[in-house]
C-alpha cells in the first residue's frame, strides 16, 4: 500500500525521485508542498507521533551504520549517513525539546561519521546540548558515561586538551560508579592520550599501565 501510494504521489509529480549517490531510492517535494503537508500534519494533531516516528528511524538507522563505520563497508555507510545527515539534525533538533534520551543516544550512534566527515564542531554542540539539556539528568549512567567519553573524543581531536580531560574524567567517574570495568580502561586509556599530548610522559605511562592491567584481568 505504501508503494502504491509513493507511485501515485510520482505520477502527480507531487513527489519527485532523486538520484542518490549510495544508489539507495530517494524523494523529495516541492517545498511549497512539503509546508502545505506539515500544515495538515500539525493540525491533524499528530505532528510529535510523526516526528517521534523519524527521530526513531533515524535512531536506528545511525545505530545500524555505527558498527559498520570501523569496518570494510565504511564508505558507504558514510554516503548513507551523509544523504540523511539533514534528517538527522531535524530528528536531533526535535529530540532536543522531547526525548533527551533519544537524543543523547542518537549523538552516539553519530559521532564516528561527525568525526570521519569533519562535522567535529558541529558534532560536539549538539553532544553539549545534549547532556546539558533538562532532564538529560535522567539519562541511565552507563549512556551518560558513554557520551561524555564521546564528547571527550571530539574536543580531543578539536585540539582542545583540558575540556577533553574533564569529560573524559566526568565518564570516568560513571564507568566506576556502575562498575563497568571497560568503561574504566577506556577512560584511563583516554587520560592518558591527553597527558601524553600535553607532555606529561610519566603520567601517560602511568595511565596506560593501569588500564592495560585492567583488560588484562577482563
């Protein structure tokens, strides 16, 4: 029915085909007729529904391609990410004002591409705006955590050493309080990234020492 409906919305031309560069099937409307169908959305009364459905689409999405980043197919999973970037920050932006938890999560499922692609400034505001957000509180600890080594990373590779630090020990601090042992190797490991760059030698063996400890017993 879906399908059926998308021809004849391309046969009115009221939806228009897009050649994508992943060759994946794209569409696109007019944007006189995109407003005049969020007009009719908003009134219908079920505008947040829709835009809770995208942002969860997107959610997974992101979450499917964040494996594949590191792995041989990365490029394409970049050009998918890529051509859904600006839904992406539509679902980011919503997300924002009702579901900081999906909002947190979609930053992390998102911070590899930021990084790969050179979004890192950007990547890192919406990653700041997300766990500064009201009720990011409530985040469970173990994501928060996670985040926070995250956003870490993106101040790292901006070059910004100290605000890296104080993330990296503000995750550093959950992994412990929940217990998560890879989480505390990771962040030692990190900690020591960041003593290393600012020349503290001793400290960064010292940290890397630790945390290689730690995964050995893991």
């Amino acid at each position: 029915d879906t399908l059926e409906g998308l021809g004849a919305l391309v046969d009115e031309s009221l939806v228009q085909p897009v050649e994508a560069p992943t060759g994946d099937p794209r569409y696109r409307m007019l944007e006189t007729i995109r407003e005049f169908a969020l007009e009719h959305i908003v009134a219908s009364g079920e505008a947040d529904t829709m835009r809770q459905r995208h942002a969860a689409h997107l959610l997974d999405l992101a979450a499917e391609a964040h494996p594949e980043l590191r792995g041989p197919n990365h490029q394409i999973w970049l050009d998918r990410l890529e051509a859904e970037h600006d839904n992406a920050r539509a679902a980011l932006g919503w997300a924002l004002e009702h579901d900081i938890e999906l909002a947190v999560r979609l930053c992390g499922m998102l911070w590899r591409f930021w990084e790969a692609r050179g979004y890192l400034q950007e990547g890192r505001s919406w990653l700041e705006r997300a766990l500064a957000a009201p009720g990011s509180e409530a985040v469970p600890a173990e994501l928060r955590a996670r985040e926070l080594n995250n956003l870490g990373n993106l101040h790292y590779l901006l070059g910004d050493h100290e605000r890296a630090r104080a993330h990296y020990e503000a995750s550093l601090a959950f992994w412990r309080q929940v217990g998560n042992q890879g989480g505390v190797a990771d962040g030692l490991n990190n900690l020591g990234l960041i003593a290393a760059a600012k020349g503290e030698y001793t400290a960064a063996e010292e940290l890397h020492e630790v945390s290689l400890a730690i995964r050995r017993e893991m």
